[in-house]
C-alpha cells in the first residue's frame, strides 16, 4: 500500500490541485455574475431615483396651480 502511494503521490497531488483549480475558475465566474447583476440593479435603482426626482420636481411646480393649469401641465405628462 505504501510503495503505491509513493508510486502514485503525483498523480494524487494533480488531481487535487486540479480540483482545486476548477472549484476556483467555477468560483469566478459565479462572482462575475453576480458583479453583473447588481450592476444591472444598481442602473435600475438609479433610473427610477431618478425618476421620482422628476415626478417630484412637477408635483412641486404644479402645486400652486389653478385646476385648470393643473390639468393643463397632466395632459403633458400624461400617456396618451
């Protein structure tokens, strides 16, 4: 058992280097991924900040109005 082992230490010692190696190149990829996704939110998120910044930035504006202004400035915004 022993002059196998001897014999073959190489060969082990490779096989688990490359499992390790491919737990690592598996590990990366799952990482960019995930990297690649909350990019993905993070644009999102910022788009719809932003617009909720314009929507209030017009509610502001048209909060002094009259109704008939008021409906005036919807009609632009609205979607027709």
């Amino acid at each position: 058992m022993t002059a196998l082992l001897l014999q073959f230490w190489p060969y082990i010692v490779g096989v688990a280097a490359a499992i390790v190696a491919g737990w690592k190149f598996r590990q990366s990829g799952v990482d960019a991924e995930r990297a690649r996704q909350m990019r993905e939110k993070l644009v999102a998120v910022e788009d719809q900040l932003e617009m909720d910044r314009e929507a209030t930035a017009i509610e502001r504006r048209t909060a002094g109005m009259s109704d008939d202004e008021a409906r005036k400035e919807a009609m632009r915004w609205s979607r027709h």
